[in-house]
C-alpha cells in the first residue's frame, strides 16, 4: 500500500496531461491546434535525453537510502513548480504564436523532466519489491487500484478546482488546480519513500559504461522490444482517445460539463475490473489478459464512432466498456517488465533496472506526445477552431478520435505484443538459474 499510493501522483500527471493540456493549450491560451500538437511533440524529444540520464544515474546511484529512493524525496519538490507553471495563464498577455509556442515546450519540458526524476526511479523498485511471476500482478494491482485513484482526481476533480478558483479567470483557475495537484503528487511520493526499503545489490552487476551504449544494448533484448513497442502504441491509442473527450461532449452534445461524468465512468470500469484481471492473467497468463482487454478497448471505440454521437447515453455505456479492457493497461505492463529484467540479468549478468524502466517511461510519454500531435493534426486539418460552431467535417475529426484513429493504434499494438515469450513457466526457470548462481 506504501509503495502503491505513490502511483497516484504518477497518475495524476499522465492524466492532466492527457485529459486537459491540450485543451488548455489551445482553448485557454489560444495557441493553434497544430502548434499544440507539435508543442507536445518536441517535449517528447526532450525526454529522450533526459530519460534515459535518470534511468541509468538511478541504476549506478549509492546511497543509505538505496539507488531510487533519494530520487523521491527530491524530487516531488520539482512536481509542484513543473505543474504550476504547465498551467500558467500566459495568453492573455498578448504573445504572438511563436512566444506562446516556446512558452509550452518550456513549461512542458520543464514537468515532463520533473516526472522523470522521481517516477523512473519509482517504477524500478518494483523488481525488488516483488519476486515471484504473479507476486509481480498482485503488487501492480495494489499499485494500480492507487494509480486508478489518480486518474480519478485527475479527470474529474481538476476541472472543478478549475471552477472553484475561476474568480480571477479561467486561466487563473488552472493555475490553482495546477499546483494543488502538483502538491498532492509530492505528498503520496514522499509517503512511498518513507514507507518503501532496497534490497542491496552486489556493485558488480550495476551497470557501468555509456549511457545510450547501455539503451541500445536493452533494445537487443528481444523480450524488451515485444513488450516495450506495444506499450507505447497502446498509450498512443488511450491517450488520443481521452483527450477527446471533453472536444465531444463539448461540440457533439453541447453539454461540456458531462465530459467528467464520462471520464468518471471509464476510470471506475477500470477501478472494478482491475480484481478480475489479476485473477484472470494467474490462468490465462499477462500477455493474453492484456491483449484480451486491449480487443475490449477498441472494439467499444469503434462501437462509440458508429452509434454514440447519436445518444450521450451510448457513450457513457461504451465508456464503461471500455474502462473495463483499460483495467489490463495500468496492471500487465508494469507486471511484465521486472520480468524482462530477471531475463536481461540471467543473459548479460547485470541488474539495471533503470535502463528498462526509463525506456519504459519514456516510450509511455512518446505515447503522449505522439497522442498530442495525431490529435492537434486531425482537429486542425478537419477545421476545428476554439469556441465556435464546429463544421460537419470538425465534428467528424473528432468523432475520428475517439473511434478508427486509436482503434488502429490498438491493432498494431495486439499484433506485435502476441509474439511476447516469458510465460509463468518460462519466468520460473529464469529464476530459477538466478537463485542458483547467488546461492
């Protein structure tokens, strides 16, 4: 439960992020939607240096209190400013779209990196924490059900502290619920790191040599690249569909102030879904639980593009639906990855579990950005502009969104997560021959 809650505050991030920065961006600071999109883009770039940095300094890091844990305790101070600022009202002060442009890669950079110091560290605990094939699924969901109550607060409470501080202005009020948020996210980590210890490892088997020699040696594992590929067109697929939302029920229905109902009925789908998943990946396996709950997903998609802007209700249902297959994206992944790290152990004889776990992250936040751009584009080539009545075209664009466009995503993810090899007994080998060599 200590280390789970620490999720919350990872999610709270990735939901803002995905929910409501591109609104934000484009609706409140008026920065054009492609600009938006290609804004979200370039902090992805960013993250490629600065993700696998952190990765690695964990991975080689000593400390008393461990490789990772110092990484929380410092960083969730940079969380509260990174959050403060990505929310900062700036386009009421007559910016051109250059200056507004530069403005959000700045403050998105600036978060993006924040996450990074202390949620890569974070999520490299979990091969210490737990062992064993579905002891790994048992502690994600204890995680994720926390990480769930993130994505909660984040789709639904934000928007109304937005509200309640609006006084000064819409703008002043994201700001507000910015650095609340921000706050929140530094207080769980600083519970996890008070509540979490290491076990130690032999120095011989950190890391050591160039950090990017270190990633591209990680992307010679084969098992690594059939889960990590998947994950991020996965993320891709969420992320473009979520952040349609409130576009939907803004332009398709006229009522915006449901667009939090919705997201509340997906995430409490995928809250109640997560028990049955667990059980289920125990029998079925992590890799089949997973793509099972992504056919889920997309299928309620293409479900919502063909029926749902007839009926907000159809929505709603399909949302449901949907949170149930979601359910699988927040527990198999961050099952599957300590898994490749005892098989990258047992082959090349080093645990570096930063170096997994920051090409993880940073392929989920490629997801976003990637999610941002494919969105920016689609609404700007369709004619989308902020606080009109939208064309038959625009309202097409974003019925797009959610529906074909991260339905596609999801296929091409399926197709290539399939050829994943680490089952239940092929994991029990590999530790088997790494507690033989220790002993």
């Amino acid at each position: 439960m200590g280390y789970g809650v620490g999720d919350l505050g990872g999610n709270l991030f990735f939901t803002i992020m995905g929910f409501w920065l591109l609104n934000f961006v484009t609706d409140t600071l008026g920065l054009a939607a492609s600009l938006a999109g290609l804004a979200l883009l370039v902090g992805r770039a960013w993250d490629a240096v600065t993700d696998p940095l952190m990765g690695t300094l964990s991975d080689r890091t000593v400390s008393r209190w461990g490789r990772r844990r110092p990484y929380l305790l410092f960083g969730s101070l940079a969380m509260v400013a990174g959050m403060t600022l990505v929310f900062l009202e700036v386009g009421g002060q007559g910016w051109s779209q250059g200056a507004l442009f530069a403005w959000v890669v700045f403050a998105f950079c600036l978060v993006s990196t924040a996450y990074t110091v202390v949620f890569i560290p974070y999520a490299a605990l979990t091969p210490d924490l737990a062992r064993g094939f579905q002891e790994r699924t048992n502690l994600n969901g204890y995680r994720m059900a926390w990480a769930i109550v993130g994505t909660l607060l984040g789709a639904g409470a934000f928007t109304i502290v937005v509200d309640m501080a609006a006084g000064a202005g819409a703008g002043a009020g994201y700001t507000v619920a910015g650095a609340l948020f921000g706050v929140i996210s530094a207080v769980v980590v600083l519970i996890t790191f008070a509540s979490v210890r290491e076990r130690p490892v032999a120095r011989e088997r950190a890391p050591a040599g160039n950090v990017f020699a270190g990633y591209k040696a990680a992307l010679k594992v084969r098992p690594f690249r059939l889960a990590l590929f998947p994950w991020a067109l996965f993320m891709t697929g969420i992320v473009v569909a979520t952040s349609a939302v409130p576009f939907y029920f803004e332009h398709l229905y006229g009522r915006p102030e449901l667009a939090s109902f919705a997201s509340l009925a997906l995430l409490l789908a995928a809250f109640a879904a997560i028990p049955g998943w667990v059980w289920l990946s125990g029998r079925i396996g992590k890799r089949t639980a997973y793509n099972a709950g992504m056919v889920l997903f997309g299928a309620a998609l293409l479900a919502a593009y063909l029926f749902a802007h007839r009926d907000a209700a159809v929505l709603f249902v399909l949302m449901a639906v949907a949170g149930v297959g979601l359910a699988t994206n927040y527990v198999m992944p961050w099952s599957i990855i300590p898994d490749v790290v005892d098989y990258d152990e047992l082959e090349n004889g080093q645990r570096r579990e930063g170096v997994f776990y920051g090409m993880w992250t940073f392929l989920q936040k490629l997801g976003l950005g990637l999610a941002g751009a494919v969105s920016g584009a689609v609404l700007q080539w369709t004619g989308y502009i902020p606080d009109v009545a939208q064309s038959p075209l625009a309202l097409h664009g974003i019925r797009l969104l959610i529906g074909p466009i991260p339905a596609l995503f999801f296929i091409a993810g399926i197709l290539v997560l399939a050829r994943y090899p680490i089952d239940r007994a092929a994991h029990a080998a590999i530790r088997a021959r790494l507690d033989a060599a220790s002993a």
